[in-house]
C-alpha cells in the first residue's frame, strides 16, 4: 500500500471517515520477547513456547495487548504522512479494548478512521477510531479511540 499525505488543514473533511488500512505486519516470537523483556512482562502465555503449546487456549504463546497496542505508532506512521505537523505526540487513548489474541507469527493490520478533529494551541488533536484485525480472524484484535496531538 502507498503512504497517504494528509494536510493538517484538511483533516475536518475526514472525520467519520475512514482514511487509511495499513499493510499486514507480522507479530513475531522475537518480537513478543523483546516487548516482555521491556515491559518486565514475562507471562509464560507470551514467553514460555513450549508450555504455551500444551497449556495455552490458543495453542501457542500470543501478544501482550500492549505490544499489539504499542505497534499503531509503526503502522500509522507506515499508512498516513502528515503535511505541515512539525512533531506528534500520544495523548492518550479512550475506550481501549483488547477484544481477540494475537498468537505468534500472526499478521496484523490497522484500520484508521477519524472521529474527531480539534483545535489546540499550535496544532490540533485527532481522535481516530482504530480497529486492529488479524488476518484470517474475523472478530478484532484490539479496538479503541487514539488521541493525537498534532503540532504545526
């Protein structure tokens, strides 16, 4: 997929719309492991293969909700270039959901649609519905409403 350009001054024609799918991207073990060594989180369900294989639901170890979470950056960054924001910053996120697992190897995508544009001083905010889906699985991985703040 080809990288969108979004002019600061134009996002309030995209609201309700949905403006970008990012391409797949892979969930790998070693990424699962690097994130639990970052987090401190060293659950076995994402660390331990072999007894994820045998005690696991999912037959396997899977993705800490925040790793799947903490890849938006990439994927937005991947999806949707902004014209004219000199620097963006997290704010923060609404209603965050972690409604499917992320199993090892899975391919992830995200759906960006803006819900809300606003005024703040030097830029803007964004508030973007996100739909994280993971191939061949119909329910979601993750669903919430991530703010930006947006700075000319």
């Amino acid at each position: 997929m080809s990288k969108i350009t979004l002019h600061l001054a134009d996002l309030p024609q995209w609201v309700g719309k949905e403006v970008a799918v990012s391409d797949w991207l892979v969930i790998t073990q070693a990424r699962i492991d690097r994130f639990a060594e970052a987090a401190g989180d060293h659950q076995w369900i994402h660390v331990d293969t072999e007894r994820a294989a045998t005690e696991s639901p999912y037959g396997g170890t899977i993705a800490h909700g925040f790793l799947t979470l903490s890849v938006l950056s990439q994927l937005l960054g991947e999806t949707i270039e902004f014209d004219g924001r000199r620097m963006g910053i997290n704010y923060g996120v609404n209603r965050l959901r972690f409604t499917g697992p992320v199993p090892a190897g899975s391919r992830v995508r995200a759906r960006f649609q803006l819900g809300a544009v606003e005024p703040i001083e030097g830029g803007v905010q964004t508030a973007w519905h996100v739909t994280v889906e993971r191939e061949g699985e119909s329910k979601p991985a993750l669903i919430t409403e991530w703010l930006i703040r947006h700075y000319a």
